[in-house]
C-alpha cells in the first residue's frame, strides 16, 4: 500500500510504500475485541473491598435479650440485615488479570492497524521536530496532517519537547512505539506516525520477526 508522506505544514512531500505483512493483513474484529477487553481488564487494581459482619467496627454483644421483647431473635447489630452492619456477598480484593499469547497481541496490532490504514486513518509525517515545548504550534501541526480530528501521535523514541507540546491538547496524545496499544488507537480517530517510528515498526511487528 503506498500512502503520501506529509512535512509539518501539511504538504506532500513523498510516498512511501507500507509493508503489506503489517498494513494490509485480514482485519479480525474478534482478535481485535480480544485484545481490547485484556487491555481494560488489566487496568483494573481489584481493589474493591466492603466489610462483612465480623469486619464491621460495631458491638459483638446481643442486641437485646432472646425472649420477653415480642421481636426477632437477632444476635447482633452487625448483621447486613440493619443499617451499618457488614455487607452480604459484597466485593472482595481480586485480580482481574487476562493473558493473551504475545503472537496474538501482535496480531491483533497488525489487524489494528490494517483498518486504519483501509480508512486512510493513517497520517505518514517525514519528521516531528519542535525547538522547544509549544502546545500552540502542534495544534498548529496537527490542524495540518489531521484536519482537527482527534489523534495518537507515535514516537520512536523520548521527545520532551514534541510530548509536553501535545500534552496539552486534549484529543491527542503522544505513545511511544513499543506502547502501541489498541485501546488508545481504537479511541481516537488518526494516527499520526513519523518515518522514523514506522522504521521502529517494521522492525517489531514484521512476520519476518517471527512473531
């Protein structure tokens, strides 16, 4: 697939041919699915807790006498029957933690991917280089290669400049390439993705990788 490589400004400048084992694969929305659920659930601490009635900070004494009061026999106040008492069945510390074969992570990166690049989701920029920090001018440089859609900038490697000047921005975000991950792809509408990265890219996600 050959896709225009843009400048900074917006212009085309180049064309550059995608790798097809990458861009060009069978899009498996199921895979896809699979992966986006692990991500989410991974993400989860697990550290949901309430107290159950031998937990809750109340009296362990009876309540009141057995007989003679015409109520209930209750034993305590801690049951979950009474306000403040313990919780019946509530939640508990646990890991929601799903595991995927790294095979299948990758593969469900290169159907990601695919889609995008079938959408023309895929902006390909020759270079992204700011002097110093200015969320003014990569709104600027984003107007110009993504027409004001949301978007995920990829990086080959550390940029302090380029990612505190899109911190700022609010429908974009910076990922470094080895943190490529479908739910932040899947969550905004571009992808914007300098040559350098894409070298970063063949490298890792191509078959001949033996992934």
């Amino acid at each position: 697939m050959e896709v225009p490589v843009h400048s900074m400004a917006g212009r085309e400048v180049d064309t550059i041919e995608l790798p097809a084992d990458i861009f060009e694969v069978p899009v498996k929305v199921g895979l896809m699915h699979q992966a986006y659920v692990r991500q989410m659930a991974n993400a989860r601490l697990g550290t949901h807790k309430t107290q159950t009635r031998s937990e809750v900070s109340r009296s362990k004494s009876k309540w009141y006498r057995q007989k003679g009061t015409g109520r209930a026999r209750h034993g305590s106040r801690n049951a979950p029957l009474f306000v403040g008492g313990g919780v019946a069945h509530g939640p508990r510390p646990r890991s929601y933690k799903k595991k995927m074969p790294k095979k299948m992570r990758r593969a469900a990166l290169r159907s990601l991917l695919s889609a995008k690049a079938a959408e023309a989701e895929i902006v390909v920029v020759d270079k992204l280089h700011v002097d110093a920090p200015s969320t003014r001018e990569m709104v600027g440089v984003l107007e110009n290669l993504t027409g004001g859609r949301s978007a995920v900038v990829l990086l080959a490697e550390r940029n302090e400049a380029v990612e505190q000047s899109i911190r700022n921005i609010p429908h974009a975000r910076t990922l470094r390439v080895g943190y490529l991950n479908v739910r932040d792809v899947l969550s905004h509408d571009m992808l914007v993705m300098p040559l350098d990265a894409l070298e970063h890219i063949k490298g890792w996600l191509g078959t001949n990788q033996g992934a």
